[in-house]
C-alpha cells in the first residue's frame, strides 16, 4: 500500500461523505511535505468535522497509521496529516479566503481535479 493507494482511498471517502469541490494537487517532486494535496469543502462546520473524524478512522482501518488532526473543535479549516496525502477540509467561506488551490498551483501545472 503506498501513497496511489491512500490517495484513493480518501478520494472516496470524501465522496462518500459528499464532499464538495473536492480537488487534488500533486505535490510528488515538487515538495517534501507530501506527495498529494486534497481541498475540499463541507457544507456546514458539522459535516467538515464528520467527514474530518471519518477520514482519519478510515485511514487508521484501512492500515494506514495514526493520522494527526488539527482543528476540529472550530472546524472552520481542518487539517488532516496523513503522511503521504495531507487533506484540507474547509466551509466555503473559509477556504476561498485562504485561496490554497492557487498557493500551491505551480508555474505550468494546473489543480488536477479529484474525480478523475
């Protein structure tokens, strides 16, 4: 199981949970914090902390390791460390005032979409 695998595997938990906007930003050779960048958005501050607590659970099953959570008692923003994916949970609001989709866009390379 590598790092393909449990990008796939949070692709489709957030589907599950119907994430919205979901997006995904190769970071592989690019930096050393990861090799996938996941952004999605919930719709309230209660679906972004129980898609949050559900990702991290299903990580943990599926033999992934502990991930780390922060941010889950606002749940405004929630980051979850997955080691080879790090996953950013957002409200809408939130997320298009830190705009990271473009932060992180490297010259040349556009967000790839994650319902590929």
């Amino acid at each position: 199981m590598g790092a393909a695998d449990l990008h796939q595997l949070v692709l489709a938990q957030l589907d599950d949970d119907q994430a919205q906007d979901v997006v995904t930003i190769p970071l592989e050779g690019k930096s050393s914090i990861a090799d996938h960048m996941v952004i999605a958005s919930g719709r309230s501050t209660r679906q972004v902390a129980a898609m949050a607590q559900k990702l991290a659970e299903k990580i943990k099953q599926a033999g992934f390791g502990h991930a780390r959570v922060e941010g889950l008692p606002a749940a405004d923003w929630v980051l979850i460390d997955a080691g080879d994916v790090v996953i950013h949970l957002f409200r809408p609001e939130v997320r298009s005032f830190y705009n990271l989709e473009r932060m992180w866009s490297f010259e040349g390379s556009e967000a790839a979409s994650g319902r590929a």
